[in-house]
C-alpha cells in the first residue's frame, strides 16, 4: 500500500531517477541550449544584425554542464535567503527550492537566467502549499528586500513554469516524516509501541534526549542543506527521512527498521541505501573520492557546494560564470537592439531609471550581504 | 514552439525547454482531442464536452479563464490540478491531462460524467431504494478515503459534487477547495469552506485546525439527503445553520464535546432550548427506516465533536454494508445517463458558498487581509 501511493505520485513518475539519468538529462539540456545559442548568433549574422564579422562568434568557449549546474546551485543559495527574507515556513521554503530544481533539469540558464525565475517560483510556491496568496502583498514584501519585480513579470511566467512542472504541484518532502519517526522511537523507548500485530519492541537502549536531539537536527538538515543536493531525484522521502536522522545517529535507525522489519535481508538492503544517501550526498565534502564518476552531480566533488551558506568561492565563481553567461548572449541582445519593438522603448528606460535608482539604494542597505547578484542586468 | 529568428522572445518562448519535450508534449496533448460544444459556463471556468480523436472517448475539457485574473493561474485550479494529478482511485474524477491552449488558457481535461446525487435526489421520477444509496455510500467512502489516505481534504462534499458515470460509478468531483493536510499541527487552516448545509459544527465555530473528520461529516448529511429526498440540515445563515445543527443533533457543550468552548466563534446557538447530544435511539426515530446498522453507521458519521466521528475505512466495515440487501451493482444504479442529462458536468459551475477565495472588496484590502493571515501563521 506504501509503494503504492508513491508510485502514482508525480514525484516518482516524473521526477526520480537513477544517477546517470539525471546527468544525461542535464547534460543534453546544456548541449541542445547551446546550439541553439549558437542557430540563433548564426541567422542574426545571415539577417546582418550583428556589427561582428560574427564567426569568431560562435567558436567561443561554450558554459559547460558543471558550469550551469553551479549557477543553479548559486541561485538555490540566494532562494533560501529570498524565502528567509520572507518568512516562508518550511513547506515553502523547501517546494521553492525544489521547483527552481526540477525546472532547471530541461531548461538552461542559457535560455532564460535563474535570477529572473526565483521570484515567479516563490510565488508560486506560496499558492500551492499556503493557497491564496495576493501578488500585491507579494510585490510588496519583496521590495523590502530590495527586490523590484512588476506584477506582470511575477505572473507571466507563472504558465510555463507550472507547463514545466509538468502541472505537478505536490512535493513530497521527506521531513514531514520526521516528527512520525520521532513518534514512535519516543513510544518504543517508553516501552508502549506497540506494532500492527501488537508485538512489543525490543529494549531500547538510550535516553528520550538522543531521540529529540537525533530528530531535531535531521529536521533542520532536510529543511536546509538536504534541499541543495540531488536527493529528491534519487531517493524515496523515507529513504531521505531515514538517512536525515541515519546521518546524526546511525544507531538510532538501526535499532528502528531493526523493530519495524523482520526480513534481515530486506533490512540490510534498506540500510544500504539509506547510507548510501547519507554518505554520498548528505554528508558529501569537497575532497571525498567522487562516487559517480563521469557523472554530473549537485556534489562538492563536483565543485558544487552543498550548503545554504554561500561560500566565497561559489559566489566568485558564479559571478564568472554570469559574466560568461552575459557574453554569450550578448550579440543576441544587440541583434534585437536593431529591430527594436516600437512600444516597448520607453517603458523599458522607465524601468531602467527606476532599477539604477533602486539599486543605489539597495547597495547600501542589502540583505543578500551586497554585491546585487540578483539585480537585472540590461 | 520555438521562437521564429528575429522576433522578440517572449518569456513564454524562452522558458520552452531546451529539448523542446515539453512543448512537444504540450502540442501533443492539445491535438488529442476535439472539441464539440460548450456545456456549462461560469465565472472562473467554460467546460465543453469534448472526445479523443481517433477513439470518440468523450471527456469534458474545462477552459480556465486566466485573462481577467490579477492573481495569476486560481487557486481553484491550482488546487484542483495539483491534488488530482496524485489521486488515482475509481471513486475519484479522472484528470486525464492538463494542456495550454493557443490563448494561453489551462485546460483541464477530465473524464466525463452522467450525472450527480443531486440530481438524482431531486428528480421525484426516479425511484431508489437502500441497496442503491448502500452502493453510493460505499463509493463515496472508498473514494474519500483514499483522499484522505493521501492527505487531502476534499472540503466540499455535497450531493452535486458526488458525480456519476455513464456506467453508474459514483466519483467525487471538484477539488477546487481542496487542500493538503500533511504538515501536522498547521493552526492557519481557514475555515471558510464547505458549503453550508454541509458544513460541520467545528468549521461553523471557527476551528483554524481541523481534519478529515469535516469530510465525513459533510457525507454523512449527504447520506441523512439521500434517505430523506430533501435537504435535512438547510438554514440560509451560519448562525441558524449552528441552531438547526443543534436542534437536530445536539447543543454542542463540554459535555459532549470537550475543548468546544475554546474555538474562536463558539456560542450556544439554541439558548431557549439546549439539547443533549443525539444517542442512537434518538437517530433512528429521525430515520425510522433505517436499519439499525444504518443508523449507527450515520450516528457515527455525524457525531458533534470530531474527535468521536468514525474515520472513511471505519465507515466502510461498518456492518451495514454487509447487511441485506446488498449494495447495487453501479451499472443498475438509477440515474438518468441520456445525453440531456450529460450537461451536468458543465452546470457545476456556479460560484460556491462557503469560498475562501471571495472576489468583493478591493485588491488593496483583500491584500492586507492576506499578508495578515499570513504573518499569523508564521
């Protein structure tokens, strides 16, 4: 019955897959991205939209996979301090970030930057998990964080992303099993579990504080860090669960599955992945040998850091790669520069205005820490 | 659709994935079908009864209005699309899929059904027995159960949104006020919802935190409807609807109902006349025809304090089920399933009481009211 309810969610049926599967994806979404780029430079070159003789054009240096993945990564960061600003909750906070994920396997930066996206997504989010949400209300709290966004360009998206979505708006978010986890390693360890045939649980040996303690910070584990890696793509919620309190006390869920299932070999099966997930993604550092090799990861040892605090050398490297990003588009944007869109003119210098002025005032006073990685670039 | 060289990429246009899939799917999904002719319209929605090119399936395809809406795609479909996209179950309207139509409007395409209790109810020509409203009750129990195995509460069970197939398979329809009730203890759930005849006493009173006991009792007054051919619980207030609830089942107190005096709208709605809560004996000379497994079946079901209310699986081994006669099969169901009678689909349209959503009063307010609510619960 547990399999399946999950099997016929959209979570599985949409959005699990194996490790290499995950990497093709995101592997043929930068490739088709760039030719793309590269078929739109070559007819503005044909069209004579381009002052460049153009072909030095298009043999620059394309943003590769790894890139991509870490400019994502970069704007998972600068989202969790967007729904902080917000006071969001967890449910939010962890479907936004989900979302911005899931959108970002089949879509590349090169097509439309993670920046402009975030707070479409947000909102978004709010509807889905807290229901009515007012986009004035929204505006609003978004420009105490010194974060401009018109009405039309918080809701124009919202279509497509929710197209790219597949029209799945349920997450299935694996800290919600925490608190049941919790429950009942309290009843076992109070002697009062009692299981679906009335067996009793073996003695546990330990305090109600190692449970709370345990549970705690697996909660704030999969409310934070776990919602930058990969694990909703390739692992279940009580797989996610389990190794979220595995990861704090490897013996706590040991003497759990050991009460909840009786086949050793189904037990030790189980364990095995939940160490595995705990191991390679939860617990991942910089300088651990890379599990899957080849292969395109949200890992350290890929170069993407797994936190929600931005390291330094994430935001330098983000910063790299925007400006690479920003190149790479560039002639585009000077190409439509020469067929300019007659209404749009005069609206887009009021907004200009309006940003610079805005943004003078939002350096001063930033919360994201300064350096305006979220401002518009135009 | 990918954007014609030259021209100005629309967000919409550039949020196409890099592969093209999901606009591929998109297409393909809007070819499959063929529409015939509008059979319902409302505010928020025109269904038209449509079918499957090549096979002549009908469905029904309900076109969202996204045009006039400031708050971008409406909850109610939101909601609608998000739940149904995870509940599979024979009891539960079928969302076969979701597509973008070239004005950019969701459609939603759903399977198509005959008719509704309500019409069945109503309509004095048609003759129904206890097998009959056995058979309907077990389907309407199965199917919400499931909703609630889920974790979705459905929150607006009524006799027109319990719907019927051509071949007599009751389904509950219409999940636009549905919502998710994963994370425990949410204390900021509103309680203006269900329509108000079918509105539990705890909603009526107030209650920010409820559960799947709103539901049941919602049926449960489905069920004493379809006993009695009229509507047994009807007051044109919320006031005098809590004065017809207490008449008819009891004075809520903390007698019978412990914690009661603490929701935010408690009152004694029948001052002049407090009742005892209903026993069994007391329900069955209201339904004097019922079976005494019945009663205690709707007794259970419609209990004051929904702590005591039996939950959707409880209701379903209730003895009555088993008793003489047995449920009808759902392909002898009365009901008529003519082509008149298919309009049903579309008339389901009307604005709902009981909606969380009101459009009266200005976006600015209706703004401060929502940032309100929300800070509240975070």
């Amino acid at each position: 019955m547990e399999d399946e309810t999950y099997l016929g969610s959209t979570q599985y049926r949409y959005f699990t897959f194996t490790p290499s599967k995950l990497s093709q994806i995101r592997q043929r979404t930068n490739q088709l991205a760039t030719q793309h780029l590269n078929e739109s430079i070559q007819s503005a070159i044909q069209a004579g939209d381009l002052s460049d003789s153009g072909q030095d054009l298009l043999e620059r240096e394309p943003l590769t996979a790894e890139e991509e993945l870490k400019l994502v990564s970069y704007y998972i960061t600068q989202s969790v301090a967007i729904c902080d600003h917000f006071r969001t909750g967890s449910a939010v906070k962890a479907t936004t970030l989900i979302f911005l994920q899931r959108i970002y396997l089949r879509i590349s930066p090169l097509q439309i930057h993670p920046k402009t996206l975030l707070l479409p997504i947000l909102y978004l989010a709010f509807k889905s998990e807290n229901g009515v949400t007012s986009a004035s209300w929204f505006i609003r709290t978004a420009a105490e964080a010194g974060l401009t966004i018109t009405r039309e360009e918080l809701l124009t998206p919202e279509i497509d992303l929710a197209m790219n979505l597949r029209w799945a708006f349920q997450v299935l978010h694996p800290y919600r099993g925490i608190e049941g986890v919790k429950l009942e390693l309290l009843a076992m360890q109070a002697g009062t579990y009692r299981g679906p045939a009335g067996e009793t649980a073996p003695p546990f040996e330990g305090t109600r504080d190692r449970i709370e303690r345990a549970c705690g910070r697996a909660r704030i584990l999969l409310t934070g860090p776990a919602l930058c890696t990969d694990v909703y793509f390739l692992y279940t919620p009580s797989q996610i669960a389990m190794a979220g309190i595995w990861v704090q006390d490897g013996g706590l869920i040991e003497y759990f599955l050991g009460v909840k299932i009786k086949d050793e070999a189904v037990r030790q099966r189980l364990l095995k992945v939940i160490r595995e997930c705990g191991e390679r993604h939860l617990l991942a550092t910089k300088d651990a040998p890379n599990p899957y090799p080849g292969l395109l990861l949200r890992l350290p040892q890929n170069g993407v850091p797994i936190s929600v605090e931005i390291p330094p050398e994430l935001k330098k490297e983000a910063v790299r790669i925007d400006k690479k990003l920003f190149h790479l588009k560039k002639p585009l944007k000077e190409a439509k520069g020469k067929h300019p869109p007659a209404t749009d003119t005069s609206e887009e210098e009021r907004r200009a205005k309006k940003r610079k002025l805005e943004k003078e005032n939002r350096d001063k006073d930033d919360v994201f820490g300064g350096g305006g990685m979220i401002k518009r670039k135009q | 659709m990918p954007t014609p060289n030259g021209s100005t990429p629309t967000v919409s246009s550039v949020l196409v994935p890099a592969g093209g899939e999901v606009a591929d799917i998109n297409q393909e999904i809007r070819d499959k079908y063929v529409k015939d002719d509008k059979i319902g319209e409302g505010t928020y929605a025109i269904v038209y009864r449509a079918h499957v090119k090549g096979t002549g399936q009908p469905v029904a395809i309900k076109k969202i209005k996204i045009s006039s809406a400031s708050e971008g795609i409406t909850m109610d479909s939101l909601r609608e699309i998000k739940h149904l996209q995870e509940l599979r179950h024979d009891n539960i309207v079928n969302l076969l899929d979701v597509f973008v139509g070239k004005s950019h409007n969701i459609h939603a395409v759903l399977e198509f059904l005959a008719g509704d209790l309500e019409g069945i109810i109503k309509d004095k020509s048609i003759v129904y027995g206890t097998g009959d409203i056995k058979s309907w009750m077990a389907m309407s129990l199965r199917g919400l159960w499931w909703c609630h195995r889920n974790f979705v509460l459905h929150r607006d069970i009524k006799p027109n949104n319990l719907l019927y197939t051509m071949s007599g398979v009751l389904k509950i329809a219409d999940f636009g006020l549905a919502r998710s009730f994963a994370d425990p203890g949410n204390e900021n759930m509103t309680s203006q919802v269900v329509t108000r005849w079918y509105r539990p006493p705890e909603l009526l009173f107030g209650a920010k935190s409820y559960g799947p006991a709103i539901d049941v009792y919602s049926l449960g007054v489905v069920f004493a409807e379809l006993v009695l051919r009229v509507p047994w619980l009807a007051a044109s207030t919320d006031m005098q609807q809590l004065e017809v609830i207490a008449n008819a089942l009891g004075t809520p107190t903390e007698l019978n109902w412990p914690g009661v005096t603490t929701l935010p709208g408690y009152c004694i709605p029948n001052p002049d006349n407090q009742l005892p809560e209903v026993d069994l004996n007391n329900i069955r000379r209201q339904f004097p025809s019922m079976s005494i497994n019945g009663a205690q079946l709707l007794h259970g079901m419609l209990r004051l304090d929904p702590r005591k209310r039996v939950g959707a699986r409880e209701a379903l081994e209730s003895d009555w089920f088993r008793e003489e006669p047995i449920p009808t099969k759902p392909q002898d169901l009365p009901g008529k399933k003519g082509k008149e009678e298919q309009e049903k689909v579309g008339q389901d349209l009307r604005r709902r009481v009981g909606h969380d959503e009101r459009l009266d009063g200005g976006d600015l307010d209706r703004g401060k009211k929502v940032a309100r609510r929300l800070n509240f619960g975070l």
